[in-house]
C-alpha cells in the first residue's frame, strides 16, 4: 500500500522506514527540508509542500500527521482536509486529546473524508522493535489500512500466548486493535500512558530508597552500599517487575550510575494531566497515577535521584532530552 507521512521527527520518519522495509512505498512532508532529502535517499517520495504531497498520493489518498498535539496536527489535518476528495483517510498519529479527535472525525465525516486516530507507542525503538497501537475510527476505514497496522506492529514475535486464547493471532496479540469510533485510540493512549507515569514514578522511588540505604541518616550497622546497576539487573531476570521500563532503568545504570548526566527535571507531554481529568469526570479514584503526576511538577522545583531516573528512562524509550533550565538541589537531610 501508499502511506503519505508529514512529520518526519523520532517516530515519522521511522516508521516511513519501517514501511518500507515491508515492501510499502511512500510519500514524506516536513518542514525540515533536510529530514525530507534523507528519507527520499532511502526510497520515499519527497515532496516540498502539502499540494505536491497530496498530489502524489494515489487515491484513495491516506495521509498519516505525526506532528505536536494542538495547533501544528490541528491546522495540518484541516489543511489536508481542503486538498483531499471523499474517501480519502486522515490519520492522526501523535498524542492528540481524544475529544478532538471526536470533534475532528465528525467534521471530516461531513465531508465525506475517513478520520483515523493512532495511539502509537514504541518511541524511538519503534524501527526495530515494532509500535503497539491503538486505534479509533470507522470500521471501514480502519480494515482498509490494516496491511499498515500489520506491518508496524511488533507482530506476535515471541511473547507467549496467553493461557486460553486459541486459533490464529488476533490483532491484540499482533500489537494493534481496533479500539472503538473516533477518539477511542487516543484515549486507550491517554490512559496507556497514565499507568506508564505511576509506574515509572514507582521504579524511581524504589531506587531512591534503595540508594538512601547507605545515607548519614540511618544508624552506622543499618547502612548498606547497594549497587543499583546489579539491582536492577537481577530483576530484570525472574522477577514479577521486569518489563521494558526496568531494562531501560538497568542500560541507564549501567551507563551512568550516579546519572549525573540528568539534572532530574522530568517534563510531562499532557496525557497524564487529560488522564486525570478523565477519572475526575467517570469519579474513578486514581491515588496512584495522581500522585505520579504531581511528583512531575515537583520535580521541577527541586530534583532528587528518583527523578534523575524518570529523566533516563524518558531518554531511554522516547528520546525525550531535559530541557535546558536551571533546578534547585535537593539539599541532604540535616
């Protein structure tokens, strides 16, 4: 199939790559000329304005935006929406607020276009490694571009079934759903990456006790020098808490044990705060992923260990560096 990509940063320009090493072709927009030329060099379509990438879409056009949620995807997909015929298919798949997702797809349906959201997750691994999505949308317009799912999602690969299922892989198992009409996607995401924020926060915090063993405060026969490195290392192998996150904890420690190249300003891309807002609005206590929230903002007052590590473990899977600003240190216990 033809997938035309604009946004070609981290996870665009990726996963134009990952298409076509499944036999896609392809057309690419972005404002960066140079990200642009790249990916012509590897095979894809340039093209040096949004008239001319439509222009090259073979109909019935699809059009993936990977741009910041907000006005870059909101002024991008109505400007598709002018250049593109009924039939043709938006797809947004950045980290957009689900009800503008539902709010876009309605406006889009009237004018006989296709409107798709794409939770996508994978971050800067997702070349390699494959992307979990999780998408909304009509049912026609999602089975038309299933052979695009297929080929970026990680594919059953060798994760064992789960006790019970039986017959052939379904698309949950393949690494992609269809997750319900539009917004569904998106908000699946949104909450995704909620869980993602109390579990980081809970990686971190764990570490920073573990480090506080050997600290002035505690009584001379009760300090232990643990290394975090070996720590985390071991429960990568066995352990109920090994996951993704925790290999990432373990490359960062290892890397950089003290992990003094982060400053522990941890930033947040809004999913956690319209994740929030989502419990408030259903009266669904969230303790858990509140608080995670929260010790976000606080990061940015003064930064402490744990928060050096929720900075490593953004760099890890997104690709997300510290902005450049001054925080506060954590002064010792007195």
């Amino acid at each position: 199939m033809q997938l035309g990509m604009i946004g070609l940063g981290r996870m665009g320009g990726n996963i134009v790559r990952r298409l076509m090493k499944a036999g896609h072709t392809t057309v690419v927009y972005d404002h960066s000329a140079e990200a642009v030329a790249g990916l012509a060099k590897e095979g894809a379509a340039a093209s040096a304005g949004l008239e001319e990438f439509v222009a090259k879409l073979d109909a019935p056009r699809t059009a993936w935006v990977m741009l910041p949620a907000g006005h870059p995807t909101e002024e991008t997909v109505m400007k598709l929406a002018d250049l593109m015929s009924p039939g043709d298919t938006i797809i947004d798949g950045g980290n957009s607020f689900y009800k503008d997702d539902i709010r876009r797809g309605s406006k889009l349906k009237e004018r006989g276009l296709h409107y798709v959201d794409v939770g996508t997750s994978g971050g800067v691994w997702g070349l390699e490694r494959g992307y979990c999505m999780m998408i909304g949308g009509e049912k026609e317009a999602v089975s038309r571009l299933d052979p695009i799912f297929a080929a970026l999602a990680p594919g059953i690969g060798d994760v064992g079934r789960t006790p019970g299922l039986k017959g052939p892989p379904s698309r949950a198992e393949q690494g992609y759903i269809h997750a319900g009409p539009y917004g569904a996607g998106h908000f699946v995401k949104m909450v995704h990456n909620g869980i993602e924020y109390g579990m980081m926060a809970a990686f971190a915090e764990g570490f920073e006790i573990l480090r506080g063993a050997n600290g002035d405060e505690l009584p001379a026969e009760q300090r232990m020098d643990i290394d975090l490195a070996h720590v985390a290392e071991v429960w990568r192998r066995g352990s109920v808490v090994s996951s993704w996150l925790l290999d990432l904890t373990a490359t960062a420690l290892a890397d950089d044990p003290q992990l003094e190249g982060f400053s522990g300003f941890v930033q947040d891309s809004g999913e956690g705060r319209w994740t929030i807002n989502a419990a408030i609005e259903e009266a669904v206590p969230v303790n858990v992923l509140a608080a995670a929230l929260f010790s976000r903002f606080r990061s940015r007052q003064e930064a402490s260990f744990g928060d050096k590590m929720l900075s490593a473990m953004r760099k890890g899977f997104g690709g997300h560096a510290e902005p450049r600003v001054a925080v506060a240190k954590r002064e010792p216990l007195s």
